[in-house]
C-alpha cells in the first residue's frame, strides 16, 4: 500500500518529506501499533537513530522479542554474529 501525501499537505504543515514520515513512525510507535523496527523502517532511519530521535522527545522505548529478533538479524547480515 502507498501513500501519497500532497507538496499541499507538506507545505502547510511545513514539512520534508522524511520530517512527515519521522512524525508518523513516531506517532504509531507510541501507539503501540508499530514496533521499534517497523517504525525504524517507515521513518527510512536506522534503529540507533530513531532511538535517539525518541529520546530527544523523551519517548520510552518498548523493546520487545520481535525487537530482538530484528536486532539479532540485523547483527548477522552486518557480519557481526
């Protein structure tokens, strides 16, 4: 599924592109409909980064199995495991 959202849209909320999707991935994270990774995924920003962009907003992280197991492969296609 795509979304599309209008230069409108981005204009008036005086946006980028990736500032809209960070906003979006962090707004579904802390309402518990995305996971660490999924939301990492949307916002298009490495787990470390989306992390630090939650902390800089003082937003919990929920690191859950699905979490670990997205870090524990991620470690592996890296050559780190």
């Amino acid at each position: 599924m795509s979304i599309e959202i209008s230069d409108e849209i981005l204009s008036a909320t005086r946006m980028t592109e990736a500032e809209m999707r960070q906003e979006i991935a962090v707004m579904l994270f802390q309402k518990e409909k995305l996971t660490l990774a999924q939301a990492s995924r949307f916002a298009r920003m490495n787990p470390i980064a989306f992390q630090h962009l939650l902390a800089s907003r003082q937003i919990p992280v929920h690191y859950d199995v699905e979490d670990f197991e997205q870090d524990i492969k991620n470690l592996r296609e890296m050559g780190r495991l």
